[in-house]
C-alpha cells in the first residue's frame, strides 16, 4: 500500500490499520468503528445468503437478514434464483420469514400488497385511493440485488458497482472449485451466539497457530505445546502437504512402523470427526483404517509419510468413486500445493474440505460485542440418497454444552479475548506477519472498504485476502 493510500485510508477510518503486525484493540469494539462498518462493507461485500438445497424447486424462497437488512432469495425457475429487498412497498412490512414457497407469489399481512416472483406488483386493495404518482409500476417492484451462484450456495450484493464476484473469491474460488464443492449437501446446520466482535469469531480461524493449545487432542502423541516438545514451523515447499505450517514434535525416529503410522492417522481422523462432527466423515475414517492390515510403506520415516498420505488419498477418493459420488482427486491437488483444508472468503465464509467432506462457517454481527456463528456439516451423497433439508436452528449459547468438543474450544476464547481487548493498557494485537498473515490481510482489506476505495482497489485487494489461512502479510 503507498503512502498517499496509507493516508486517505487513515484520514478516513477510524483505528485504521498504520502497521501491517499490529491491529488497534477498539476495532473490536468501538461504536463508530462499527457503524461504519454497517455504513459502507455489508452492503457493498459478496455475502453467503443461503445453501442451495434450502431452495430446491420454483417457487422455494430463503430470508437472510444480516445487520438490519432482509433479503427474499428465491428460485424462479430451475436455473433461475433472484434475490429482493424483503420489504413491501407501501409501509414497510417484510414480506415473508425465514423459509417456505411462494405460490404464485408474496402476499404483504398488513394490507394485502401482492407481488409475483419476478418481483412485479400484481394487486393493491383499494388502488383508487391512492394518487397516480404513487402507483407508478417501476417504482412498486421488489427491489433486486445482485445474485451470483457458485459452490452450492447463493451468495447477494446490495451494491451494483460493487467488484465482480469471481474477483471476490479470489484463490478461495480456484482452490475450492477444484475440489467439487458444489458436490456438497448439508448433514446438519447449528447456530451459535458468541459475546464478541464478529471479526474476532473469524480470525479463530484464520490461523492454525492456536491448534497445539486450543485443540491439543489434535497433536500426535506425545506432542504437547510445552517448551522443547514441539515447535511451529513452516513446511518445506518441496514437500507435499495440505498445510503451510504445522506443529511439529521432536525429531522423529528414521524408521517407522507402517500399522503404527496408520493407527496414529486412524486415530487423529476420528478425533477430528468427533471433534468437530463433520470435516472428516465417519466412512472416510472407516476406509483408513481398512488400509491397516494391507498397506505397504518405506521404512524411512519422510518417505513413508508421503506414501502413506498417497494411498490414503487414493483409498478415499476410489470408496467415493466406487459407491456414485463425484470427488476431486486429493493426489492431484497435493501435486498442485491447492489441498488446503481451511478456507476464507472475504468478508464472512470459510469452507474446510479434508478429502471429501468439509464443514462450513458463516459469521455475522449482531452488535459490536455480539456475534451470530452458524456451522454446516457437508458431505457428498449418491445421487437420490440426499439427506433432508435440515431445519432453520435456533442459535445456541456459545457455552452449550451440547457443542462438538473442538468449536466449543474456539469458542470458550472468544468471550475471554473480547473482555481481554478492553484493557486499557491493551492498544493493539501482535501478529506475526508469517502466521497470522490473513487477519492482517483481512483487516486492510476491510479498511479499504471502510475508506470507499473504489472497485478496482477492493478487486486487487479480495484477491490477495480470499484464500488458504496460515499465509503471510501481502502487499494489499
């Protein structure tokens, strides 16, 4: 960023962001840091309104409603999906809410306003008693937004000169259409609302840096984050893998045992699915742990680390192929460094493929201390043996014991930082600039959006920002 941007940006965004390493503490939390916020990101950001098997036939509509704004997103045709303002035009109702199917099209509960599905007003009681200017038919159509399809969602904009949609997702979108994500279907959607800044609920997931303390269950055994058992270090580019930093234990022995090795991956995946109840599936555990008894591996310990992750890959994806599910093919992504397993699309939307299930997240404010978390489970199905849609939730407190152990962890530090952040001798958070990357990346972009930098900024900036966690601080 020169110098003259540097300065626009700080003339204009309160608490904006002068060093890349370090993010001023009243972002989260200030007032007018988040009213303009409401002001000038949500309603110019790409957003995730809905899941496309929430509206699977014409006529099947979906509310989002993020930040005071109501949008009817609905299918109006079988490759047709509009999105409308969710308000009626004569006094303001919303029209419908949450989930259902306009037959024929929306009828407003205040005075009987109708309107079709393409958003044109077929009925008003008593038109006679209304002046021509009023009724002038342009003016009494629903109010469209921009609309854009992609990965089995449906995702909306309020602004129409807001950049373009495959610009938004960045390397997000390559890495994420490489592995068939549009294949996904719900298992299961929970709620859950958190007592902090909705930017904090995000950055928990921005960086794999808190994993050893965090989620220690997920560290090889023996592996603890206590002084001299492990360290947090970068990869060697030239060794495939579906991270660029992980916790490393001691040096490891030169040998290994194959039925060994593959306990340990059998083990780590189950603690991951039960952990998190989706990202890795029941069945693609079963099929590791199936290799057991056949598996053939190097004994150098490197080189049976890589084989053993190409034949669990190759194991997966044939289980998927053989029993009528389309899979990416997870070898070919590693050849390709695009296997990365947490996933950020700028402003709100992570997707977190293993191989071929993954969950999902989507964050919104509810204030500037209270957060709307809401988690999906996605799995592939054959063809006509989808699950059914599952049901609206009620959001959850974030301390429910009901939780799955590993995002009731991350969300046991979220109140805990929020009231931490107000501390007077607490200005800024340290990051650093090779771990924790994205949440820098993140929150320069935001200023960008903050400061009404135009279309051709924000599009450089969301292409750097929308991608794998765990990168460095670009040049944004």
């Amino acid at each position: 960023m020169n110098d003259m941007t540097s300065e626009r940006i700080r003339d204009k965004v309160p608490y904006a962001i002068t060093d890349p390493d370090r993010i001023p503490a009243k972002r989260y939390y200030d007032r007018e840091f988040y009213d303009l916020e409401l002001k000038n990101l949500w309603p110019r950001a790409w957003q995730m309104a809905c899941r496309l098997e929430d509206i699977p036939e014409e006529g099947d509509y979906s509310v989002y409603r993020n930040v005071g704004k109501s949008v009817i997103v609905i299918r109006t045709g079988p490759d047709e999906i509009k999105a409308y303002d969710n308000v009626c035009r004569h006094r303001g109702v919303e029209l419908v809410n949450n989930r259902g199917k306009a037959k024929g099209g929306f009828i407003c509960p205040f005075h009987g306003w109708r309107w079709d599905t393409q958003g044109n007003n077929t009925f008003v009681y008593a038109k006679e008693a209304f002046a021509k200017d009023q009724m002038c038919e342009a003016d009494l159509k629903l109010t469209e937004l921009r609309v854009e399809v992609w990965g089995g969602c449906v995702f909306i904009n309020h602004d129409r000169d807001a950049p373009g949609f495959r610009e938004n997702l960045g390397v997000f979108g390559e890495n994420m259409d490489l592995f068939k994500v549009e294949q996904l279907r719900a298992e299961w959607w929970l709620a859950a609302t958190i007592p902090c800044n909705w930017k904090l609920a995000m950055e928990a997931f921005m960086e794999g840096y808190h994993v050893a303390t965090t989620h220690p269950q997920l560290l090889q055994p023996g592996v603890t984050n206590r002084p001299g058992s492990a360290r947090w270090a970068k990869i060697p580019e030239d060794f495939v893998t579906s991270s660029y930093w992980q916790t490393m234990g001691p040096d490891m022995p030169e040998e290994v045992d194959a039925k060994d090795l593959i306990d340990t991956v059998v083990m780590l995946m189950g603690r991951l699915n039960e952990g998190m109840g989706g990202m890795t599936s029941r069945e693609e555990v079963e099929v590791v742990r199936s290799l057991r008894d056949t598996i053939e591996l190097p004994r150098n310990t490197q080189q049976a680390l890589v084989e053993l992750r190409r034949q669990i890959n190759d194991a997966i994806v044939k289980w998927y192929r053989d029993n009528g599910m389309d899979v990416a093919d997870i070898n070919e992504l590693d050849r390709q460094h695009r296997a990365t397993s947490v996933n950020f699309c700028f402003p709100h939307f992570f997707l977190l493929p293993v191989h071929g299930a993954a969950s999902s997240y989507r964050i919104r404010p509810l204030g500037p201390e209270e957060t709307l978390f809401e988690l999906w489970s996605l799995k592939r199905y054959p063809k006509g043996q989808e699950p059914p849609i599952p049901p609206i939730p009620t959001p959850m407190p974030h301390d429910d014991p009901s939780w799955p152990p590993i995002p009731k962890q991350d969300y046991s530090n979220l109140p805990r930082q929020q009231r931490g952040l107000h501390a007077q001798g607490f200005e800024f958070m340290r990051l650093s600039e090779q771990m924790e990357g994205l949440i820098s990346n993140f929150h320069r972009t935001l200023d960008k959006y903050l400061a009404r930098e135009d279309s051709e900024k924000l599009a450089r900036a969301l292409r750097l920002v929308s991608g794998p966690i765990d990168v460095p601080c670009y040049d944004i």
